[in-house]
C-alpha cells in the first residue's frame, strides 16, 4: 500500500514499468522527465550499464500536488529488462503500488513480450503478490511504426489483457501515450486510498 | 527533522545529539522515507532512499547467492565523511538506515549509538495503526487536474 503519512499529510507511492528489454520503460521515464517542471521532480537517478542499458533500476521522483488535502509523491521505477538480470527487478519490484508492463510491439518482439510478463507474474507471486490484485496498466509502446512491423492494440489485447485492465497505445520517444499511462496508473493506485461510495 | 509517525521523533533526536552524524534517513526496505534530518529537497531524499534500499537489497541478495546469512551493515568512507548503512527489524517491519557522519565523529561511534536507536524505536512503537480511506470519493478530478499542470496540459 502506498505510504501515508498523516502527520504532515503526505502520501507516497511507488510505481513500477516493467517490460522486456528495449521496450521503452527508461524512455517513458526521460519523457516526464523533461517534460515535468524541474520544481516538481527530483532527479533522474540512472544506474546504467556503459551503453546506457538499465542495470539496476532507473527512479525519478514526482510532487503530484495537494489530492484531497495530502501532498502526493510518486516513484517512478523501471526495471532492467534484459533476461539475466532478473534478481535486480525483484530487488526493485519489492513494494511495488501498481505497475505498467510496457509492451513492445513489435511483432518479432512478441515472444519476448510474454517472456517479460510471464516473468512478472512468477516475481509478484515470489513476493506474495496475485498479479489479479496488483493496480496494472499496458502500454502497448512503439505504435509510431510502420504497420507492417507491429501488432496492433487489439491483437496486443488478445495477446496480453485478460484481465481487461487498462491498455494505452503509445509511443514513448515523441511522448503520445505516456502521460494517459501514467494517469490511469495513478487513478488505480489512488482509488486504493479512497473512500468507496456506498453501496446502492 | 522530519517523520512519518511521531513516535520516530526522540529516539532518532537521541541518536542525532549522540552520534553527532551530519544526515539520518530511516525508510522501510523497498525504499519509503519513514524519518529524515539533514536534507535540504523532498524529491532528493527519496533518490538517497531508493538508491540506500537498492545497495541493501543487492547485498542482501548478494548473500543469498554466496550462501551466506547475511552480509550485515555497510561501511563506505570517504575522505571528508563516511557512509553507515544498516538494515534493522522493527515492530512495524524492516527498516534500513543511512547515516552520513563527517570527522567530528566516527563510525565506531555511529555504530555504538544505532545499536540504541534500534532498541528505541523497538520500544517506542506503538500498535500499528488500522488503515482506512484518506482520500475523498471524488479524488480523480484533483488527480486529473494535478497531472495535466504537472505536464503542462
């Protein structure tokens, strides 16, 4: 859950993209980055390889604003994505409020798409956690391509939502999608918080 | 300084006064600020959190694999002022501790007063309270409106 502090009416979440390898995950992050007013960001810790692939994690964090009389701050997270460094993305994955599995969809991708996803599912259930209980949105990343090189949302869908949560096409390099997926992420981890209307 | 619960408050006072370290950070293990002093930004004491709970993490899994219970605290120092990090349990889970302390004191002394500051707290903390709902029915249209002027939309 995410952390409340109610003496000084803070709430902080921390929020996960999870993905394979080059789908985007540190692209989304460099996007709110640079488009996030520097008064309300900190900076953007990278721990990366030599040719900028994520070895550790990637972690920016947001000051929201004032949500119903709290100041609210998020975490954003990304995991390593490449297939050997599955240890770090448990280490980062710990106490994760909600996260977005980024989707590259490209079709010579797919097989390593459901690889990223299954391995979610397994380090989730590692920590107790039913991927079903978890707040989770899909970004279907990189549908600036050309058609022929990519799956469209609805085969993305077919493929990937079965629990019909949100899915959001994007296309991280130039920003389209990033901030709706960063929105409905927030929505789902908030909605955790919020007081439920009665009944009818 | 500040603290998420108040109760936090004069055992890490104490600790501060006897240490005399220059910077304390307490989180919990996936890298939530639970107490700080010595931090000037918000935004920055949450990078100092989550990287201190990334080197904890990594260690601990380090010790995992080597077949080792646990490799314990973590010294770093350096020429103008050393690093203490150290897990520690508590009755409302794992914590970890950062403490930067500078030549006026030294680590074994750090040391000696995080040993009494885990006692405190384990003393201090009362009964975990019941979560419930802190935010209103009707959160989204503030949520909505802080992100579009976070993006600028």
């Amino acid at each position: 859950m995410p952390l409340v502090n109610f003496t000084a009416r803070e709430i902080t979440c921390k929020l996960v993209y999870y993905g394979p390898g080059r789908c985007g995950k540190t692209t989304n992050l460099q996007y709110i980055h640079g488009r996030v007013p520097e008064h309300r960001r900190g900076n953007m810790v990278s721990l990366a390889t030599q040719s900028d692939r994520t070895l550790f994690f990637d972690f920016l964090p947001l000051e929201l604003g004032v949500i119903s009389g709290f100041t609210t701050r998020f975490q954003l997270y990304t995991v390593p994505g490449q297939v050997y460094y599955n240890a770090t993305r448990r280490l980062v994955l710990q106490g994760a409020d909600g996260v977005v599995f980024v989707v590259d969809s490209q079709a010579r991708r797919f097989d390593d798409n459901v690889e990223s996803f299954q391995n979610l599912q397994e380090n989730l259930l590692d920590q107790g956690i039913d991927v079903r209980q978890l707040p989770l949105v899909l970004q279907y990343n990189k549908q600036d391509l050309p058609q022929d090189l990519i799956l469209n949302p609805a085969e993305l869908d077919d493929a990937f939502n079965f629990r019909a949560v949100r899915s959001q096409p994007a296309d991280a390099l130039h920003g389209t999608g990033v901030f709706e997926t960063l929105k409905a992420l927030s929505g789902l981890v908030l909605e955790r918080l919020a007081v439920r209307p009665p009944a009818s | 300084m500040r603290a998420i619960e108040p109760w936090v408050e004069p055992p890490l006072s104490a600790f501060l006064a006897e240490s005399a370290a220059r910077v304390t950070l307490l989180m919990t293990a996936s890298g939530q600020v639970v107490a700080q002093h010595g931090f000037t930004r918000s935004l920055d004491v949450m990078a100092a959190a989550a990287l201190g709970a990334g080197i904890v993490a990594s260690t601990t899994e380090l010790a995992r694999v080597m077949g080792t219970a646990t490799l314990g605290n973590a010294a770093h120092q350096g020429a103008a002022m050393g690093i203490f990090l150290s897990p520690f349990d508590t009755p409302r889970g794992r914590w970890i501790a950062l403490v930067v302390y500078g030549p006026e004191t030294s680590l074994g002394l750090v040391q000696l007063f995080f040993g009494r500051l885990v006692a405190d707290l384990a003393g201090a903390a009362p009964p975990a309270p019941k979560s419930g709902p802190v935010l209103a029915e009707n959160f989204e249209a503030e949520l909505n409106a802080s992100l579009r002027s976070l993006f600028g939309r």
